[in-house]
C-alpha cells in the first residue's frame, strides 16, 4: 500500500526557519525542563507551518516532520502543549481591542407566525 506523502519541497526548510525566527520574538526559544525535547517557539514554527501548506491532516504532516528530524516528541505530546501555548498565539496574532461605542439591536426577530405576533 502507497504511503501518503507531500510533494518534497525545498522550501520547507526555509518556511520552518523563518516561522521560526518570527516565533522567537514571541515565545520562549529555552527548554522550560529537562525532558522537553523542543522549546516553545519551534514547536510553534513546526505547527504553524502545516498550515502554510495547506495539509489537511496534521498527524500525517507531523510524521513527516518526524521522519526528516530526529528527536521531535510524539504527535499527541507536540498537540498538548500547542493547545496550551494557543491562548498566547491568538494573543499574538489579534491583539484585543478597546470598544468605544457599542450598539444593541433590541428589535424582536421575525421567528413568531403573524398567529402569535401579540406574545413575540
């Protein structure tokens, strides 16, 4: 049976190494302990880059991480700690915002048959 692989690319190299220096500014590039065998920011780079290519299925596109470097954790080791680390990512990407005015629409919606339009 044929193994589902990507298109080798060159590039992807080049992605991983720059979402990865843009992932330095951001998150921590030291190992927090002993045992974690990736610090935040390339974990970051390796999960962002899935989605720079546009793989659907992201245990596949970590097993062929794994396969071109040796010593990444485990897909479900590596998908713990980015959910984790996906509160500070989204507070990266989209800083919040201060509303100034808010509106309310209080009108009542149309969902009620006219038969019941009085208790709408």
């Amino acid at each position: 049976m044929a193994r589902y692989r990507l298109h080798h690319s060159l590039g992807r190299r080049a992605v991983i190494r720059q979402l990865h220096r843009w992932a330095k500014r951001h998150f921590s590039d030291h190992k927090r302990f002993k045992h974690q065998k990736l610090s935040d920011a390339l974990l970051v780079a390796l999960l962002l880059s899935r989605l720079v290519f546009k793989h659907p299925f992201p245990s596949i596109w970590w097993q062929m991480l794994r396969e071109d470097r040796s010593g990444l954790p485990s897909y479900t080791q590596a998908y713990t700690r980015g959910l984790r680390l996906l509160d500070r990512l989204e507070a990266v990407v989209s800083p919040a915002r201060r509303c100034t005015e808010v509106i309310i629409d209080s009108m009542p919606l149309p969902v009620c048959r006219p038969k019941r339009g009085k208790r709408c």
